[in-house]
C-alpha cells in the first residue's frame, strides 16, 4: 500500500474466518497503529467497527502531514472482549510526498 504525506487516509479491512466467513466485530473496539520497526506507534488511531467483519480507518491529514517518507509497519488490534484481543492485519506501508 501506497499513501502521501498530508493526505488523509481511509482503510477498510474486511476480517474473515479461516472459512471466509465474516467475523463478528459488531460490539468490539479496534486500534490501528502505525510504526517503524523497533519504536512505539507513531500514528495511533481507533477504528470503526461495523457489520459483516468490517473495520474502517480514517487516519486524518494532522497525523500524516509530520511523517517523514519511507516504509512503515501498521497493525490492527481488535479487542472483542477484555480477555480476547487480536492481532488481525499486519502490512508494510510505503509513504511518501504526493510527485
């Protein structure tokens, strides 16, 4: 994935189970994180959960005007329960200044 500096950024993920059946995140929080390998987040944002295993993103412009280019690790971490927290995405991300 591919996303400019100074922009807002909108994510969607779609969680399914190993079957391909939706997971249900109706009533759970999500975290989406954005770091570079070794340090703590430096974007941190709380998704929207939804129907069907739908989790969006909106990571807004004031957070990505500061960073600088190059490829990030973002993750995002649904809590469904407070003893049932999950891992569910973890990517690479280029970013970069708009050419």
């Amino acid at each position: 994935m591919r996303y400019f500096i100074g922009d807002d950024w909108t994510i969607t993920y779609e969680l399914t189970d190993p079957d391909g059946q939706p997971i249900d995140v109706s009533t759970a929080t999500a975290q989406w994180r954005l770091y570079r390998v070794g340090s703590a987040p430096l974007v941190s944002v709380a998704g929207t959960c939804g129907a069907n295993g739908r989790v969006d993103v909106v990571v807004p412009s004031s957070m990505t005007s500061s960073l600088l280019q190059g490829i990030y690790t973002c993750d995002l971490v649904v809590t469904h329960s407070p003893t049932n927290k999950r891992t569910y995405a973890q990517t690479t991300i280029t970013v970069q200044h708009r050419p």
